[in-house]
C-alpha cells in the first residue's frame, strides 16, 4: 500500500477539472475515477455508494485531511 500524500487527499478529478464543483470534488468525474478517489482515501462501505455519496463522502474526507 502506498503512502498517500496531502496531494492524494485533495485531488478532485484530475489535473483539469471541468465541470460542476461540489466542495472541490468534480462531481461531473466518472463514478469509476470517484471509486479509485475513494479507494485511496480509505472511505469506508464505497462499495455500495451512488455516485453523489461518493461525492460527498470525499468532499468531508478532504475536509478532514485539510484540517489536519
């Protein structure tokens, strides 16, 4: 397993983004790019999210890591 760095925490979709921005979270990203987002930031039961879960789920795991 590799380390994640504050780079990996906060990545939104890509090095340029399009699209609709929820919380720095392309929420117009594939929902397979999101389940690879949320595999790395270790999110519990990802496996069962719709797409706007996993949106919102990495948006407040992203909010954690920045407050760290």
């Amino acid at each position: 397993m590799r380390s994640t760095t504050t780079r990996d925490v906060t990545r939104s979709g890509g090095r340029r983004p399009s699209g609709t921005s929820h919380g720095g979270v392309d929420a117009e990203a594939s929902k397979k790019h999101l389940m690879e987002v949320a595999r790395d930031l270790d999110i519990r039961g990802r496996s069962t999210m719709r797409k706007a879960e996993l949106v919102d789920a990495i948006e407040r795991a992203n909010r954690k890591a920045s407050r760290k």
